[in-house]
C-alpha cells in the first residue's frame, strides 16, 4: 500500500486526514504544527498525539521529508542539491548564501514547456508537474532549511503552469498554522503568462519577477512564450496593481553580447517601463552546451545599467554565483538526472 505523504499538505487538507484516520479533528493541526514549525520527520517525537493515534499514522502516512542525492558546493558558498522524485526523475534546488540573506530556488516542474533558447531546462522538455510535497521536501530537505531567509521560485520550470501546487506551498509557507513566513520573502519568476501571473497577484501578496530578456519582438526568438504572451500586453497589466508599497514588482533582463544589450536596447526598455514601479535585475549569461550565446562583458553591463539609471529604471548588476558548479537552471539535473 502506498503511504500518503504528510508534507505539502495544508491544515485543512490535515484536518480531513485526521477525520479519515478516526483522530480528533485537532490532531490536522497538531500534525500541522509538528511538521511544518517543529519539523518533525519521526512520528515517534509527535508527543502530544495519543501513542494509538501515532502509530496508526505511521501505517498509514509517511513525514515525505526525503534528503538530496547529490550536492555540489561552489567555490562562492552556493551550494546546489538534487532531489531524486519517486518516478526517478530529478529536481534541483540551489541555495545561495549572501552575507544576512540565505535564498532557496526552488523547481516548480520536471522540465518546461517554455523552452527559453538560454536555459538547460528548456532543452530537456516538460516532463510532468510537482506536487506540492515534492516542492516542500525542497525547501525543508536542504541541510541550511532552518537558515532560510528567503524562497525563490527560480528554479526548474515555469511556477504559473502549475500554480495550483504553487500557491499551496506559498499558503504553508505563509499561515499562522504553517511556517508563518512573510509573503515579502518569496519572489515567483515568471516568463509572464497572463492568466497565471494575474490569478498569482490576486491570490498571494508575494513578489513576482518577469524574465524579460528583450524590449521588443526579438524576445520571441529566445523566449518562444512571447509568441503567445507578448510582453507588453503583461506590461499593461502589471499597470493595473500597485507595486509601490509590500509587494515588489522586479524583470530579469540576461545580458547577452551583441543581442540585447546596445544602449538603444537600454532606451527602449526605459520607454517600456517607464511609470512602472520595479526594478530591473541585469544577469551575466551563463554558457550552456550547444548554444552559441554569450554573456556581455562588464563594461557593456554596466553602461546599459548606468542608461537605464539616467532614464529613471531602477537598475542593479546581479552578482553570477556557483558558475563553478554548473548553477545554471537545468545543469545539474541534466547531467545527473533520468
Ligand atoms: S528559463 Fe524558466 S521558463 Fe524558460 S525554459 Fe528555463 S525553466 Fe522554463
């Protein structure tokens, strides 16, 4: 008999559990408090629930809190992990330190549908979704989870084609009945589907990021998605929320030599933005085999971020970490993985 996986459930979703099992109704939330406040992985340390009701869980149910396989620690202190899924596939997760702040990118999907012309992910296909145990195994699995200040969905996949596994993490994460974090420490990254991103903004007060990657129509040739989603129909509706105050609104802009990164490149995409709370974060590229991009030097980097600053756009150099340890998305599992 297969065992169901406590972890990734919510209170409610516990709650019926429990009724299932013939235990209190309270126990959903004492098993609530056990796995996701005190971290409990042996039902053996549940103290508060009855030894009967204890030992009828660990018949029925497994904690689902299951380490890596493989770790690889960078030179920089990033430290990227593989988590091998009950199907044999492979998801990973990096953690990247960075003096008071310790981030989590986690993966969403077993592959991706969208295909971005820079990303090693893209190349492997969409395999299958996440389910919400398999997204929190990540975030409590890795060895620093208890240091944890901040969760990005960054990682393998895009977050808005399965938000529904997405969002129940973010209500774990989020609630008083679960890790009680702060929506202002999870960031989703998005290629910008429409109805995702807005059902993600209407449901969650987390901060979004939109890869952008280029002002105009050649978007298309990196980031397939923008056939479908143009950029500047989810410019216009990024207008529609307000972004000033809790909830930060930031784009990804890869910097790729000889593609998008002309200082008229950098005006354009002031005139895209402009009026739009956010920021714009300038990334080097990182090389992945059989594609012939490459990143901009530094010197260009920081003319396009110092164009961008003069026009008013927010703009900062984001620091490339564990380039050492393959950290670009998909690497790892592509090497490793099914
Ligand atoms: S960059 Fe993100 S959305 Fe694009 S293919 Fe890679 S994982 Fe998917």
């Amino acid at each position: 008999m297969q065992k169901r996986v406590l972890v990734g459930k919510t209170l409610s979703e516990l709650k019926q559990l429990a009724q299932e099992l013939k235990m209190p109704a309270f126990a959903g939330k004492q098993i609530a408090e056990w796995l996701y406040e005190k971290r409990v992985t042996d039902f053996s340390a549940m103290t508060n629930i009855s030894k009967q009701n204890r030992e009828r869980l660990a018949e029925e149910c497994s904690v689902g809190v299951e380490p890596p396989v493989h770790q690889v620690v960078s030179e920089d202190g990033t430290e990227k992990y593989l988590f091998s899924l009950s199907d044999g596939y492979t998801v990973e997760t990096v953690y990247i330190p960075d003096r008071e702040r310790a981030t989590l990118c986690v993966s969403s999907q077993v592959g991706c549908k969208m295909n971005c012309l820079f990303c090693m992910t893209g190349k492997q296909g969409f395999q299958r979704n996440l389910t919400p145990a398999e997204i929190m195994n990540q975030i409590l699995a890795v060895p620093h989870s208890q240091e944890l200040t901040n969760i990005v969905f960054m990682g393998m996949g895009e977050p808005t084609d399965n938000l529904d596994s997405v969002l129940t993490v973010i209500e774990i994460l989020t609630s008083a009945w679960g890790m009680a974090w702060s929506p202002k420490r999870i960031t989703l990254s998005t290629v910008g589907i429409r109805k995702g991103v807005k059902r993600f903004l209407d449901e969650s007060k987390c901060h979004l990021a939109v890869s952008l990657h280029a002002p105009d129509g050649r978007r298309a040739k990196y980031m397939p998605a923008e056939k479908a989603f143009p950029i500047s129909e989810m410019i216009a509706m990024l207008r529609e929320y307000d972004f000033s105050h809790q909830r930060r609104l930031s784009f990804e802009y890869i910097m790729l030599r000889g593609v998008n990164d002309s200082i008229e490149d950098a005006q354009k995409l002031s005139e895209l933005l402009k009026g739009l709370d956010c920021r714009v974060n300038l990334i080097r590229y990182h090389a992945i085999p059989g594609i012939s991009l490459q990143s901009s030097s530094d010197a260009t980097i920081e003319a396009f971020r110092n164009e961008l600053n003069n026009r008013g756009v927010v703009a900062t150099i984001r620091a490339s970490r564990g380039e050492d340890v393959s950290a670009a998305c998909g690497m790892l599992a592509s090497q490793k993985g099914k």
